[in-house]
C-alpha cells in the first residue's frame, strides 16, 4: 500500500508541470520569440510520475493563456538575455485523466499558485533546454479509495523541472525522469513524510496570438 502513495508522489511532481526558469544554466545568450506573443503548453502523449515499482500517469495536461499576463513571451528587449534563459510566468497547468497502477485507488491534482508563480524558462544551447518551475505547494494531489492521503509538492521552495527545447510546428519541452520533492499525510495506510517521485513528459508550445508563428528559442 505504501507504493501506492508513493506513486501519487510522482503525480504531485508533475504539476512542477509543472515550467520554470530556477534549474536551467546560464549559459549563452538566448531570445525567445515572438516578443509579446502568447502561447500555450499542452501535453503530447502521457505525463508519467514513477517512484519505486507504481506508476502514474495522466492524458491530459495544459498550461494556456487568460485574461492576464501570464502565458506571455516577455516583450522587447526583456525576451533577450545576453547570459542565461528567458523566463516567464504562466498559469499553473491543469492535470486531468490520471491513473495509478494500484488497483482501488484514484487520484485527483490540484495545482495553484498561493505561494508564488509558476514559470517557463528557455535557454540557447546546443541543444535548446527548457523547464517549470512549480513554486513552494504549488501541487496538492489527493488520493481516495483503499487509501486516503494528501501530497504536496515542493514542500520546502521552489522546484525546476527541466529538459530539452525542441523548436519546431510546434516547439517542444521534453522532460525525462526528472526529481520533484514531495510531504505526504494522512491515515495509517499512507506512507507520511517526506517522499520523492520523477516525472516524464513532452509539452507542446504553440503561439495564440498568431498560431501561423512559432514560440521559439535563438541566441
């Protein structure tokens, strides 16, 4: 039973869906385009959150624009950074359509943004990386049937969630087994403290402002 809390771990690391700048490396110098732009992130494919021998995953996920400023490639000349990537704030992504690999148990995830944003960063490079940034208990994820339990993601600060940019119609943000911190508590079933969980997932970044153009990393 206690693989499957851990396993809900993993859920919570992808809300660190969760895009951000704090893990990319400053490196060369890097534009992101089209300046003022929105665009959109949404999940190609599954999200897959593993610890231990329990799998989760979910069929749909996405990041997109409101009302607000999120979702936005900063505007001239703050979309260009002469050492290191560019950033910006997004809303915090929705998950839907999760399943563990434990029978009898579901799962549902909330991300939020209470205490501080969610970011999408890209950075120049041979090849292109890019990432999230879920900020501190950006993610709640809670898990009902033979176990009831609450994880919460990025207990302690901030966490980057990073991989590699791929530009293209659409660019692309693949992320391979990456490490996100997780606090469980709940009933005896549940295995409470602090857990850890990777995260694999491929984001589609499309432009809806102009969705002829691309959003797209440069020197």
């Amino acid at each position: 039973m206690s693989k499957l809390l851990v396993s809900a771990t993993g859920l919570a690391a992808a809300a660190a869906l969760a895009f951000g700048g704090a893990g990319t490396q400053a490196a060369a110098s890097t534009t992101l385009l089209p300046a003022g732009h929105s665009f959109a992130a949404k999940l190609t494919g599954k999200a897959t959150f593993v610890a231990g021998s329990t799998t989760m995953t979910c069929t749909v996920s996405a990041s997109v624009s409101g009302t607000g400023a999120n979702n936005q490639v900063p505007a001239a000349p703050a979309n260009h950074n002469d050492a290191g990537p560019v950033s910006a704030t997004i809303n915090p992504p929705t998950f839907s359509g999760c399943t563990t690999s434990v029978f009898g148990v579901s799962v549902s995830v909330t991300a939020n943004a209470t205490n501080g944003a969610w970011t999408l960063s890209a950075q120049n490079g041979a090849p292109a990386t890019g990432g999230f940034t879920i900020p501190k208990g950006g993610v709640v994820l809670k898990t009902s049937g033979f176990a009831t339990c609450t994880i919460t993601a990025s207990p302690a600060g901030p966490t980057a969630v990073n991989g590699t940019w791929t530009n293209g119609a659409p660019s692309a943000l693949a992320i391979s087994g990456a490490p996100v911190p997780a606090t469980v508590t709940g009933g005896f079933l549940c295995p409470t403290g602090n857990q850890s969980a990777t995260f694999s997932a491929t984001y589609q970044i499309t432009d809806t402002t102009d969705p002829a153009q691309q959003i797209t990393v440069t020197g």
